[in-house]
C-alpha cells in the first residue's frame, strides 16, 4: 500500500541471539527490571554487564530483554543496557504494559512476566533471574497477585530463580502454582527457598539434582506439548543468606511500617523492598546480587545441558513460527540496532 510507512518488527532480536538460536546452541535470557528498578547505580550496570560476561564466559549467548525507544528487545546491546541502566523514570513493563510503551515509544525494564512472553517468542528456552511475583498477603481481598503467574501458566520457558519474593505469601503462592499447573522442582532441595534466606519453610514435591535432570524435565515438557513454564528454585548458599529469624523481624517491622502509612497496592513492593535493605545495613542487597549470579550460573548449566539434547533454544513455537527466526513476524533475522 502507497502512502503508508514502512513497518517495524514488533520484537527485535539482535542477530547473535537470533543465529544462536537457530544453530541450537545454548541462550539463557536475563530481565531487565533488575537493573532498570531492583539495583542502585552504579551497581546496577555492574551487575547486568557482570552476568551476561559470566555467561559468555560458560559458551552461553546472553540475551538481556528490555524495551528501548519502544521496541521490545531480545538481546540489548551493551550501548542500551548501559542507556536503559542510566535513564531515570523508567517504565516498568509487564505483559500488559507492552503494547503501551510500544505504541508511545517508550523505553521500560522488562519484569517476569514480560521478559518470559518475549523470550519465547524469540526461542529462548531458559530465563534467569531472581525472584518471582507471587500472591500478596490479604490477596482474598484485594486479588492482589502477581502476573508472572498467569504468564508463565501459558508460556513454556525455563526460569530458574531463588523462590518468590519474601514480602509475598509463599504458602499461598505455591497453591496458585499448583492449580496453574505450573511445576515447581527444587535444585538439590524440596525445601523451597524464600529469596534473602535458604528455606521459606514450604516443602515442594520434587528435586533435580544437576543440570543434565533439569534438562530432561524439560524436554519432557516439550516433547508432551505442555503449554506451561518448569520453574527450578535454586536456593541461595546458607553462608550467604540471611539470618532466617533476623528476616522474621525485619519483615514484621517492614509491614507494620506500611500499614501506619498507608502504603498498599503496587506501592507496597518497593517500598517494603526498600525498608528491608535500609533495616539490614544493605546486607539485603548483597544477597540479591548473589541470588542472581546463582541463578544466572544454573541457567547457563541448564541451557548448555539442553543444547547437548539436540533440542538447543531453537524449534517451532505454538502458532507455528520459527523460533529461530531473527523477527518476531519471521522475517530474516535483524540486529537490535536496525
């Protein structure tokens, strides 16, 4: 049609992801809300640069998913990352945020939810990060939950993480878990973690004790066509967690903080964040940090474990588009800067 411009992918991938994929070999995929909203700078770039150098390091192909000038990105180059971990007021970006910032041109850090959608439409088998969205407490009555459950309920990644997050409602999460029939297999434990410590105190059914079986798991998944996500908490070492009765006592003060100001709804999570890592000296984000370096190494060892299976990150997704194609409509593969 004349008169009419020239369209834009709707998700660009960068062409080294979009060639790794396609010859199967190993690609884990990192979010961005780490860096865009979890980390101060300048800790936060460090640490995004740090983790897709670890797995380089490991003969993995990283693949950081943001979204930057309104184009959602499966494999930010560094010149964005180190953009996107500057800019202030940016947009946190879930799956339902995505159109939005898309058609507004703006620029967001990716959460779970998000980042698991686009690393499935690109081919990324395996998703790396911290912690997981989950149910809040008083959710009866506020149906106050997280999306990255309804998300990952319908979208068949791999994401490895430390648990959900220890403000949230674990016992309750992993019943929203079960009925959304998404599995949740622990990494040498069946004591599910809680994030800043080892054991939340919920047990879970099953364990992998290596890369390799966690790979199997998934392949069984795929070869069954189960259209959910394999979640595998990878617990934090118990030397570096926090003290567990300690966390007991920071959350206790942490809440009843919030309830004398009011903080309720989407505030809550970050200001609840906030005071734990004011109340513990910053320990808290030293265990974040290596939360994430955990979580970022076992994603390495899964996607190099799969890759050996012959499946790699590659194959065909659910509406019968090439996972391996460089464009999200299965054009030729395009850089993230074109």
């Amino acid at each position: 049609m004349t008169g009419q411009p020239a369209s834009t992918p709707a998700i660009q991938i960068s062409e080294e992801v979009a060639r790794a994929v396609a010859d199967g070999r190993p690609v884990v995929a990192l979010e961005s809300t780490i860096f865009t909203h979890g980390l101060p700078r300048p800790r936060n770039l460090a640490v995004a640069l740090e983790a897709e150098q670890q797995l380089r390091a490991a003969g993995v192909v990283p693949a950081t998913i943001g979204v930057h000038a309104g184009v959602p990105t499966v494999g930010l180059s560094t010149e964005q990352i180190t953009e996107l971990a500057a800019t202030d007021g940016l947009d946190k970006v879930s799956l339902r945020d995505l159109p939005v910032v898309a058609a507004l041109g703006r620029h967001g850090g990716t959460t779970v939810a998000a980042t698991a959608f686009l690393a499935h439409r690109a081919g990324v088998r395996v998703f790396s990060t911290g912690g997981l969205g989950g149910v809040h407490f008083g959710a009866a009555e506020s149906f106050d939950e997280s999306a990255d459950m309804t998300t990952l309920a319908a979208t068949p990644v791999t994401v490895i993480s430390a648990g959900v997050k220890s403000i949230l409602d674990i016992r309750a999460t992993l019943e929203r878990f079960e009925t959304l029939n998404i599995p949740v297999i622990g990494y040498r434990t069946t004591k599910y973690p809680g994030f800043y410590v080892t054991d939340s105190g919920h047990e879970i059914n099953f364990a992998v004790q290596s890369a390799a079986e966690a790979a199997a798991v998934i392949d069984a998944r795929d070869r069954l066509d189960l259209p959910q996500a394999v979640l595998i908490a990878n617990p934090v070492d118990p030397a570096k967690q926090l003290p567990p009765e300690e966390l007991d006592g920071i959350l206790a003060r942490a809440w009843a903080e919030a309830e004398r100001r009011g903080i309720t709804g989407n505030a809550s999570t970050p200001f609840l964040l906030d005071h734990i890592q004011r109340d513990t000296g910053g320990r808290s984000l030293e265990v974040n940090v290596e939360v994430y370096r955990g979580n970022v190494r076992l994603g390495g060892e899964i996607a190099v474990a799969l890759a050996a299976l012959g499946g790699g990150a590659g194959g065909v997704d659910r509406a019968g588009r090439s996972a391996g194609a460089g464009r999200a409509d299965g054009s030729a593969a395009a850089t993230a800067g074109a």
